[in-house]
C-alpha cells in the first residue's frame, strides 16, 4: 500500500470529545430534579462550556432556581452516533459532570470532570485540554459527507476495500463507511456474526472539504491500483454485494 499508509494520526481524547459535543443534537440531563431529555436545546461555548436553552416549566431550570448554593450538579451525557446504518451505530459517549448556573434565563453548564468512552474502552479528560480543544473541522459535517458517500458512492467505497488487509474482509457480507475526521476515513466491516472496523489514513490532514475530497481521490487512486480482495469478490459472485 505503500508509504502513504504509513500515518496512523487519529484525534486525540480532548478534540474527539468536542466533536462529539460539537456534533450532538440532543443530550441526556442527570441532576438533582431528575433527568430530563433534550433535543436541539444546547450550544457549546468556547471554553467548552454547555449552554442549555430548556422550557420555563422544566424540572432542571427549577432545581438551578431555587438551589441553596445557586449552583447544582449534574451529569450531562451525549451519544455520538453513526450517521450511515450499520451495527453498534453508537461510536462513542461523552459524560461532563460538572456544575450549573442560571445566566440570561437558560442554564450554563461548567464541567468538572470529563469522561469519553470508545471502543477501545473509556479515558478521562483532563478539563483544561476539553477546554482548550476544538472540534475535528469536518465534525458538523460528517453525517451529510458519510450519507452521501454511502447512498450515492457505494461503488467507491466498495473499491476502497482494496486498501484493507485481506484478513479484515474474511467473511464480510457488507462494508459501510463509519466515520471521517481530518486524519482519515474509518470503514465497518460487517460479517454474518460479528464486525469490525478499519482506517484508511490520509496522507495529509485535511482541515476542509475541498482538502477531504482530494485525499479521498488519493485513497480511490491508490485502490485502483490494488486487485479485488477474493473475499469481496466471493461476495459479489453469491450476489451479496
């Protein structure tokens, strides 16, 4: 595959965590008035705070009133999920545990401590590195770029499979795309029992769309030159593909 494929550079803890807050259109509220649900009602700070913007009658805003210390606890939580359909579509959670405040009527959440959980298992945050962070660049636009690459490019993604390690694809019934960052472009791999997932790195980060359409026609160039995995073209024989 060449030296190209040699980059293994994935975001780090505190940038992954700001994406999937970035990203995230609802999120999950533990406090001392219950837990509460919203959708669409939080924006991000830069400083990494979480502001919530909730109804006059909710059961949070009532506990921010009227707590003795002006400033309850909570636990805010946040799904990060795959924007294409496949299995296990939640990528990752995000847990802010930290302190609310009552400012201009919504609520102004400051964490204190900050937990990701992945795959590979769950990390602590440190606060300030969360605060400091910043998105991926291409996080708020990730589930339209993967749902169009999926609906409309699946030949593409299917040629990109000839990067993968012949292993990864033993068994394969499908292959969706299941993430993109500035780093690269992660596939899942499904079989009959079970799944996995792997990454084709960029050759260079790219920090805009016009910068991750050319390292996709790199990674497309790249497989083209490479023959058909014999798993796939099993797949495609049977007429699984």
């Amino acid at each position: 595959m060449g030296d190209s494929h040699t980059r293994t550079a994935t975001p780090g803890a505190a940038e992954q965590a700001r994406s999937v807050l970035a990203a995230a259109w609802s999120c999950a509220v533990t406090a001392e008035g219950g837990r509460e649900e919203f959708v669409g009602a939080h924006t991000v700070a830069d400083d990494g705070r979480v502001l919530l913007h909730v109804p006059e009658d909710s059961a949070l805003l009532a506990a921010a009133v009227c707590a003795p210390r002006g400033e309850p606890s909570g636990v805010l939580e946040f799904a990060d999920v795959a924007p294409v359909p496949v299995r296990s579509r939640i990528r990752a959670r995000l847990w802010l545990a930290g302190w609310f405040a009552v400012t201009d009527g919504h609520l102004a959440f400051r964490p204190t401590r900050v937990v990701l959980r992945r795959p590979s298992g769950a990390v602590v945050v440190d606060v300030e590195e969360f605060a400091a962070a910043a998105p991926d660049p291409l996080a708020l636009a990730e589930a339209r770029l993967l749902t169009h690459l999926a609906d409309c490019h699946d030949d593409a993604v299917q040629r990109l499979t000839r990067l993968v390690d012949p292993d990864s694809l033993h068994g394969a019934v499908r292959v969706r795309p299941l993430a993109v960052d500035r780093h690269g472009l992660t596939l899942r791999v499904e079989r009959v029992r079970d799944h996995g997932d792997v990454r084709l790195p960029f050759h260079a980060p790219a920090d805009e769309i016009a910068q991750l359409t050319e390292r996709v026609h790199v990674l497309l160039a790249q497989a083209g030159a490479v023959s058909c995995p014999r798993a796939l073209q099993r797949q495609r024989t049977d007429g699984d593909g």
